[in-house]
C-alpha cells in the first residue's frame, strides 16, 4: 500500500511539474526564478511566485535587465481596504541574469526566510530563518557542496549556539556554546560518533586569551635597572629604547 501511495503521488508530483512546466515558460525567461536547485524542503516558495501578484522590478545597475524583483500581495485590511503587503524580495547581485539572494516575508510583512547563493553557481549555501523579524537560525555551506555545514542557533536574536560539521560527513563535531553573548564553552568530537569528546571551557582558556597587552608583561621597573633592553620584545623595545637613547645621549 505504502509503495502505491508513494509512486502515485510520484506521478501527481511529475503531471504538476509538467502542466506547470508548460504554463511556467515565463519563469525561464526575464524574473526571479522561483524555487533554487537545491530546494526541497522551501515552506514558503510560493510567496516568491509573481503569478497574481503586483511585480516592482528594479535596474540597478543600468543594462536594461531587472535586477531586483519586489513582489507584493494583495490582502485586504479591516477597514475594507485593498493593501499591498511585501511577500518577496529576489535579487541578482551579480547582474548575471540569476537571481542569488530572495527574501521571504511573513503575512505580517517582516522577513521570515532569506537565502542566498554566496558563489553564484545556482544553489543556495546561506539560510537565515527569522520570526517576527528576529533571527532563530542560520546555515551555512562553507565548501559549496549543498550540504550546510555550519548551524548558528538564536535565542530572542542572540547567538547562543553554533555547530559544525567540519569533517563535511553530515554529522556535527564542533559546538560552540554562549551565554549572555559570550563564547561559554566549546565541545569536540574526536572520534566521529556525533558526541562531545572534549570541552574546552572559556574558564579554562581565558588566562591564554590573545590579550597582547597581558601576554607579554614588561615589569617596567625591572627593566630600567636591568641593562638587558638588547630588544627581545618587539612592543615593549619603543619605550625602553626613548629612555635608553636619551640616557645614552646624555
Ligand atoms: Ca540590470
Ligand atoms: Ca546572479
Ligand atoms: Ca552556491
Ligand atoms: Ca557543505
């Protein structure tokens, strides 16, 4: 029954597609291209759709082609009244013809979904989820295999968790933990069962900070007694070398 169920929706899926292939011809020629390669899984692609909707395209850069698609719905308020409200922004940043950035906006009007194609090969590698406006969520596909690899979780739009797929196997190894902002504490997964292995605790690291200024204490009284200011410590010389050569001067 299962196997049924799946090969008939198949053939609904492919029909659709198909009437939709041949209705659509507009979308391969001049707008935004709904629905990137890499998608599968877009709640709210349709909002991007033009069909039906009021289109304010741009031409930023002057060559007579669209660049920015602005693609407004029509609802109607309480008072009755028919208003435009922003549903989608889809934008092509690199004057190329394909669309590499969209904007998806909520029934409220702010933004709930931006994606963006950083490399310009079609495929979508940054993800930013947002409620209310307020980010919740990011992914990123650093080595442009369409897979993310980094995840950025929010909480009220502050980062307070990142994790990583740095072996780009589709398991996360690296997590990043912050509190009030702050880097809290980092776990390791060394030996690929998906677990944390090892913590690094910003207790632990904050005395090997890279803090230049504490890194290299110079006792300044030391040093003025000490003839041994033969410049071993880049920073510190400039100083030693103004009291010594106006000593020397002298
Ligand atoms: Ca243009
Ligand atoms: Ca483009
Ligand atoms: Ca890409
Ligand atoms: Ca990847």
């Amino acid at each position: 029954m299962k196997t049924t169920a799946v090969s008939l929706s198949g053939v609904l899926l492919s029909i659709a597609l198909a009437v939709s292939g041949c209705k659509g011809g507009a979308t391969n020629g001049p707008g935004p291209q709904t629905g990137p390669s890499a998608s599968n899984k877009g709640p709210d692609r349709s909002r991007c759709d033009t069909k039906g909707k009021r289109v304010v395209k741009l031409d930023l850069n002057r060559d007579k082609q669209p660049d920015v698609w602005n693609i407004y719905d029509n609802k109607i308020d309480r008072s009755g009244t028919k208003v435009d409200i922003m549903a989608c922004k889809a934008v092509d940043l690199n004057f190329d013809g394909r669309t590499d950035l969209w904007k998806y906006y909520d029934d409220s009007g702010s933004i709930s979904r931006e994606e963006m194609d950083l490399d310009f090969d079609g495929r979508i590698d940054l993800t930013t989820y947002r409620r209310g406006g307020k980010i919740e969520r990011q992914e990123l596909d650093t080595n442009y295999d369409g897979r993310p690899d980094i995840f950025k979780y929010y909480e009220d739009a502050k980062l307070v968790r990142i994790e990583r797929d740095s072996a780009h196997d589709g398991k996360i190894d690296y997590w990043e933990y912050y509190e009030g902002g702050q880097l809290d504490r980092i776990g390791y997964d060394n030996d690929g069962d998906g677990r944390v292995d090892h913590w690094d605790r910003a207790s632990q690291t904050a005395a090997a900070a890279p803090q230049p200024a504490e890194t290299k204490p110079t006792p300044e009284g030391e040093d003025a007694t000490k003839p041994a200011e033969g410049g071993d410590a880049k920073g510190a010389n400039k100083s030693d070398d103004n009291k010594g050569g106006g000593a020397k001067a002298e």
